[in-house]
C-alpha cells in the first residue's frame, strides 16, 4: 500500500479600514493506493516430489518438502498452497 501525504493551501485576502491582511491555512490531503494482487497460477501436480513428508493441521492433511507445502486437489492431483503452520 502506498500512502501520499500532500497540502491543499488555502488563501483568503480581507480588506479592513486598516488595511490588507492574508492567512492561510493547509489541509491534509490522503491519497491511498493498493497495488492490484498479484496474478497467481494455481500450481498442480499429479505426484509429490520424493522425500515428502505428511502433517496434518486442523484436520486437513498437508504433504511437505523443505520448499513446498502441498494439499490434495477434489479433481486429482496435488495444489500447491500457502504454509498454514
């Protein structure tokens, strides 16, 4: 997220018997911007590399490399996904 922070400066002249004055006051202005998520590519296999290992986690069973957390897929196959641990 990215915040911009500039001010908005007012004048205001008045003129009186004794003559001119000015003031000025600023106003915040807050411009907030989120970047769009990233696209992300569902990422699928249909075997789990050697060496994994199996854990479950609030009753979901995730199978795990040193890199890589994988889940099984209702269509078949393995999704990878976020570590939830």
């Amino acid at each position: 997220m990215k915040t911009i922070i500039s001010w908005t400066v007012i004048v205001a002249a008045a003129v009186t018997s004794v003559g001119c004055f000015t003031y000025e006051r600023r106003t915040p202005v807050v411009v907030t911007t989120t970047a769009p998520a990233p696209i992300v590519r569902e990422e699928t296999v249909t075997v789990l590399p050697s060496g994994y290992r199996t854990r479950t986690y609030r009753g979901t069973t995730y199978y795990y490399t040193r890199d890589r957390v994988y889940t099984t897929r209702s269509t078949g196959g393995y999704v990878v996904v976020p570590s939830p641990w």
